[in-house]
C-alpha cells in the first residue's frame, strides 16, 4: 500500500500518522504517503509540517480520491456530516475505527461496494505497540497494523465487538490507580510522593505482563502470600460481588454494541 487516506486527524488519527512515521525502524517496508482531512486542523497542520509525504487536504472527498485505504477516525456523532455524499471506488479499502457505527451502517452512509474493515487501534500504535484487532481479514488492512505493534483478525463481528468491549475498560483503570493516590495523600502522603510511588508499583505490574508464560491467575498467585495483605484486600475489595458487577458492566456495553 502506497497511499493511506485519514477521515479525522484527532488522537487516533495523530497516533497512526507517527507509528507510520518514526515509531522506530521502518516497521518492515517504506512508509506510505498519507493524506489528512482538513477537520482536526490544527493537528492535521503540525503532522504535515513534521512529516516527509504527509499532506492535508481540502476536503474529504480529496482524501479518498488520492488513497488506496481510507482510515475513518471521526466520532460516532460526526460520522454521518464527514461522510455522507462522499463517492468512494470500489477499488478503495475503507478502515472504519468509529465505536458504536457498525460496517452495514457505515456501508449504508458511504454507499460503497468498497470492502470495509472494522478495526481497533489504540494510541501505543504511536510506538507501534499496540495489537489492533480487525474484521474481517483482509490483507491490505492487516499488513497496515501489523507494522504499527501487530494485528488480531477475528473469526466473526460477535468476537470484534468483546475485544471493542474490553479497549472501553483503560480509563476505569486508570481511575483505579488515581483512586489509590487520592487514598494515601488522605493519609497524609504528598501528592507528588503518592503519585510516584502508585506508577512505580503499577509500571511493574507492566512488566510482569510482558511474561506470557504465566497466565493472568498464575501471575495474581505468585504476587500473593497466602493470608497476607494483598490476598486481604484482593478478597474483602475485589470480591465475587464486585467482579459480577465489572461482567454486568461489560455485558451492558456489548448489548449497546451490537
Ligand atoms: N482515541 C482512541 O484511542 C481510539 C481508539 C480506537 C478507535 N477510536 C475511534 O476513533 C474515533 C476518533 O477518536 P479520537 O479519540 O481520535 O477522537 P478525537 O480526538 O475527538 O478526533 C476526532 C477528529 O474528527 C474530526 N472531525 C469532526 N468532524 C469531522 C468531519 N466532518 N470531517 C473530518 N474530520 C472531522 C475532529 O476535528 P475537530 O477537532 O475539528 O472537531 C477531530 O479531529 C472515534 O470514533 C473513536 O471511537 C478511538
């Protein structure tokens, strides 16, 4: 692929832009040319003031006339404004990122027989860590996230909506960690010391998922001592009951989903 088109230059968008460009190596072939959309365009200005072959365009429909594969990185609630009356070949590749539009409704909008690939990158393809699941299959597309940290093609749109399921769990993660924070400067922590401290601990819990030897219960044992205080708070916090609620959660949002 020569020519990538991006409908929506925002924190995706930017992030795809710089895995392409300097995530480091040549990610396994030369770097397409990548076209931007006017909207975001501010950011779109800075990528194309920093990158070689990165331009911004005057509209969308330019965008997907001068690209082989045109990513769609607005929200759910531009969608239909950025996109309807567009004309798109059937020889172009579309890259839907949008949560919550669905191929048939992006198809519907677009009216295209151009294939359409649901995809979900998240932000470390910036440093081309990140496994971007896809589906369906398709070569052209996966090739694309397999040089920005790896792709996951799933089997059926019923496994892409789980792994878009599980992406919506980062933040509450996040949260946690602040939570924890917010806890020990109530005690009377420094600010600065608590915050320190929490990423420390939590930077190797990082780590120790890189070991994929272990599986996740495996890795949650070897950190506990029986009857000790991780098990404590392990067992009294993150009991049967809150765990329930997480899954009730999740289910809630895969209904939305589908
Ligand atoms: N962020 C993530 O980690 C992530 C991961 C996977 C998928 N996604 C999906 O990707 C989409 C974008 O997310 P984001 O976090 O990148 O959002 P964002 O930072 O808000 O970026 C959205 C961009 O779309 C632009 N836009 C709005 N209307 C447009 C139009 N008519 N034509 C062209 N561009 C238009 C906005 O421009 P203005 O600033 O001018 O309004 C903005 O730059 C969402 O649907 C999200 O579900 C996000």
């Amino acid at each position: 692929m020569q020519r990538i088109g991006i409908i929506g230059v925002g924190e995706i968008g930017r992030a795809i832009v710089e895995g392409l460009r300097d995530g480091g190596g040549d990610g396994g072939g030369a770097s397409p040319d990548v076209f931007l959309s006017p909207r975001g365009a501010r950011t779109a200005a800075e990528l194309s003031e920093r990158f070689e072959r990165v331009d911004v365009c005057a509209g969308n429909q330019e965008v997907v006339d001068r690209s082989e594969v045109v990513v769609i990185a607005v929200r759910r609630q531009d969608h239909h404004e950025a996109l309807a009356g567009l004309t798109v070949p059937e020889d172009r590749t579309v890259v839907n990122l949008t949560a919550g539009v669905s191929t048939d409704g992006l198809r519907r909008t677009l009216a295209t027989g151009a294939a359409i690939v649901g995809a979900i990158p998240l932000p470390a393809v910036r440093e081309r860590r990140s496994v971007t699941v896809t589906y369906p299959s398709h070569p052209v597309v996966d090739a694309l996230f397999g040089r920005l940290g790896g792709v996951l093609p799933v089997a059926d749109q019923d496994a892409f909506d789980v792994f878009s399921a599980l992406t919506s769990t980062l933040t509450a993660h996040y949260a946690y960690l602040s939570t924890l924070t917010s806890w020990a400067t109530d005690h009377g922590i420094a600010p600065d010391a608590a915050d320190h401290y929490v990423r420390g601990l939590f930077q190797s819990v990082g780590r120790s998922l890189g070991d994929e030897s272990r599986p996740l219960h495996r890795l949650a044992a070897d950190h506990e001592t029986p009857g000790g205080s991780n098990e404590r708070i392990r067992t009294t916090w993150f009991d049967p009951s809150n765990a329930a609620a997480l899954k009730k959660a999740l289910d809630g949002l895969l209904d939305d989903l589908r």
